[in-house]
C-alpha cells in the first residue's frame, strides 16, 4: 500500500483483546485486517494489501475521508457494541463521530455527529471511558477562564440540529472541568469514576467524578 513519505501516520491498534485489526490516521482513516496467507499461495497485491511479512498482510477493510486530515487527535472506542465508533478532535476544538461501515455494525447511528464547545479551540486529546464508553473526555488548549477538560455523554439528548454533514450536536458537556487558563495535553481513566489529565504546567491531576453525585455526575448519568 503506496504511502507518501512527506505525510505523517499514526498507528492505533483495537482497544480490545482481538489484535487483527489496525487504524492509520494521516490523510484519512484506513482500517486494515491483518491475514494469513494461505499455503502455497501468492501474496496478494493491490492498492488495497500491505505485506508485513513473508505469510502476514493486512488488507484495506475501511476507509474514514471525511475531517480526518485536519484532526488532531482520535480516539477508538473501546466498546464492542459500538467497535467501530472513531472520536476526531479537530481544530476548531469540535469532536466529530464516525464510523467504519462494517457488515457486521450493530450501531452506527453516531456517525456524523459532534460535540462542540462554547469557544473555538485546539482539541489536544481524546480519551474514551472503558467501562462507561459512552463517556468521552476531551482535552482543549487553554482560553482566558475557560475550563480545558471537558466530559461528553453519547447518549445524552442532543442540545442543536446538526449543520452541514453533521446529524446532530451537543453544545453542552456534562462536566467542565479543570484550572483555568492551563492546557489539558494527555488524558487516561484508571476507574470508571476517576480521570487523571496531563497539564501545560508540566502537572498531572487526577478528578474524582463521584464527587457530586446527585447532580450531572458522568457515571451516574451513563448508569442510568
């Protein structure tokens, strides 16, 4: 598979125990499958192959053109319900939703869709919850006294109609969180509750989301 040398792609492997798939992010979204070649066959070539050894290749399953090379940032859902679901952050700070179109989907009905927040700014990192994965943290540069960490729920009713290819919106996260006027640069959940972010001020801090139960609180919304 002809990969131009001047572009730069990342590499993420499934989030999950099955390791034959892999995504590449440069131009656009590739999905490959890694296979075996049969005994005593030739290697298949083609546009859509990339050999990886004398018996291995990966094949082209899917591809994802659309904002995937002005993103700065994915981030595969780790969820088997929804195995296919890509977070893009973009730019503008946008998070758009898509996913490959796979025979065997159960779910696609987040494709086209975004969250988006109140001021227009770098989305510099992306992290889906592995136990709630409708749960999504975004991490954004930073913006006078604007909080930079940001919890969006999937299943949250839509707060906008969608513009242009985007089906829906939300406009309105579940959780701000995080010091003003600091860039949240690397994010990780360790519990289902709990979110360590990685800061500008060469800092990690880590949120307890069970601290306001009885309000929005991310988990409680994505367990009801």
């Amino acid at each position: 598979l002809a990969m131009s040398s001047s572009s730069r792609y990342d590499i993420f492997t499934l989030p999950r125990e099955d390791e034959s798939l892999f995504l590449t992010h440069g131009a656009d979204l590739r999905l490959f499958q890694i296979n075996t070649k049969a005994k005593d066959a030739s290697m298949p070539r083609g546009i859509n192959y990339m050999p990886l050894s004398a018996e291995k290749y990966a094949a082209l399953v899917s591809v994802i053109p659309e904002k995937a090379s002005a993103s700065k940032c994915i981030a595969w859902n780790p969820s088997r319900k929804h195995r296919n679901l890509i977070a893009i952050g973009q730019p503008t700070g946008r998070v758009s939703l898509a996913s490959f179109k796979m025979p065997d989907e159960e779910d696609s009905r987040f494709h086209g869709c975004e969250f988006i927040p109140k001021q227009s700014r770098a989305c510099l990192s992306l992290e889906w919850n592995t136990e709630y994965p409708n749960l999504l943290a975004e991490g954004l540069d930073k913006w006078r006294n604007e909080p930079s960490l940001l919890i969006w729920d999937c299943n949250s009713p839509p707060t906008a109609p969608g513009q242009g290819q985007a089906r829906w919106s939300q406009k309105s996260p579940i959780a701000e969180l995080g010091s003003s006027g600091e860039s949240v640069l690397s994010l990780a959940w360790f519990s289902a509750k709990r979110l360590v972010a990685g800061f500008s001020k060469k800092e990690l801090r880590i949120f307890d989301l069970r601290a306001d139960e009885t309000s929005s609180s991310p988990a409680a919304a994505a367990a009801a």
